[in-house]
C-alpha cells in the first residue's frame, strides 16, 4: 500500500534535548512538508522540500532542522532552540493532478516535552 | 497575502440534519480553495478542492462546497449528517497551485448528536 509513514505516533522529550521525527513516502512524490499543530488552530508550515537535497524555510522554522537525502524521506529536527516544542507534527507529500498540486498527509507525531 | 477565517470553532447538529461549516478567504489572486477532514490523532484528508471551473465542487463523503467570489466564500455542506461526520474540519486557501504553500483556516469541530 502507498502512503506516507510516520514514526513515532507519540514522542516525549526532556527539555534541552535534540529529537527527530521520522517521515518516509513510498508515493513517488517530489514535494514534502512538515506543518506544526496546536490546539484550536490551523497547521503551520516549518519546512517543505521540492526536491532531493533542497528545502526551503516555511513560515516557523526558526529552532526546527531538516534533511532531504533521499526521495522517500523527509526527517525533522526539533532542536533545543525550540522553546515551545509540545505539539502535534504533519508531514506530507504532493503531486501534480490535473494541473493542481494535491496533498496528502501521514498520521502524525505528537510531541511532548517533559 | 492570503488568509483563511472559518467562522465558529464549533458546530454541533443533530444526525440527518444539514451540514453547514462556513469559510472565508482573502487571496490577492484568484485562489485555489480546499478542505479537508482530520480525525483524532490523524492527520488531514481531503475532501474537496476549488481549481478553476465550475464553482460547485462535490468531493467524497457527501460533502459539497460552493465558491462564491462576491462573498469571498467556500463554505462546506452536506444535506444530511452522519455520526461519522464527526471531526474537525480546515479550510485551506492557496494562492498558486502549490498546495504545499497553502494557509489554513483554525478548524471547526463538528459535532454530531444522535
């Protein structure tokens, strides 16, 4: 089955440490993201890669790493600069259908920081 | 710039009734308009999308919306709700056809009585 995997579903990190979030695509899809999610509102861009071995800062990315080495992979960073880190984590891919980019997103990380 | 407002962060119906979950939009282009559906823990699935063409766009689930550029408006309906039509739903404004480059709307929680 084709789809986009996260891992893990729940992460819990103590605060000054670093920790990555796993996000692998087996879609064929040149386009990844990584949006952050709070409470009551909408989701947010941290990083997004058009393709392999180039990304690009969204619109919160400050304290946020990412890596694009492979087509199917797009792990995320969170860094101690990050001081509000607990939330829940998006990752997607897209492609190009009938002219118009279409996402599709995996199942989430939510992070907790102790 | 482009910016999403969904009016009321909670709806609740009973089941059978109509669905109504309003969206407004600012986009300084013609937009391409989406909404999608998340489910608890989940991440996001689409429901329908607005490219260009006709501006009543069916997507899955039974779910409708209708763009309406005078009124700046894409709000989202189904005749008769479910009790699996309980979720949260975003409204997603776009103002290329990068979706990935998309602003969200906050939510609105639907709820569904029996």
């Amino acid at each position: 089955d084709g789809g986009i995997t996260q891992s893990p579903k729940y992460l819990f990190r103590k605060e000054g440490q670093n920790v990555t979030l796993s996000c692998e695509q087996n879609l064929n899809h040149d386009a990844m993201y990584w949006y952050r999610q709070d409470p009551g509102q909408g989701l947010r861009l941290i990083y997004y890669s058009q393709i392999v071995n180039d990304f690009q800062k969204g619109d919160i990315a400050e304290g946020y790493s990412v890596s694009r080495e492979k087509k199917e992979s797009f792990p995320l960073t969170v860094t101690s600069a990050q001081k509000n880190p607990t939330a829940f984590y998006l990752c997607a891919s897209s492609a190009l259908l009938s002219g118009q980019e279409t996402q599709y997103f995996g199942p989430g990380t939510r992070l907790l920081v102790l | 710039a482009q910016s999403v407002t969904q009016l009321g962060s909670h709806v609740s119906v009973s089941e059978g009734a109509l669905v109504l979950l309003r969206c407004n939009y600012s986009s300084s282009v013609p937009p391409y308009l989406f909404w999608y559906v998340q489910y608890p823990n989940q991440g996001l699935q689409l429901l329908l999308k607005y490219t260009t063409g006709a501006t009543l766009v069916k997507g899955i689930n039974g779910f409708e919306a209708e763009f309406k550029k005078s009124e700046t408006s894409f709000h989202l309906t189904k005749p008769s709700a479910h009790m699996s039509d309980a979720a949260e739903y975003f409204c997603a404004v776009s103002e290329g056809t990068n979706a990935g480059k998309s602003t969200f709307g906050d939510g609105t929680t639907l709820t569904v009585k029996p």
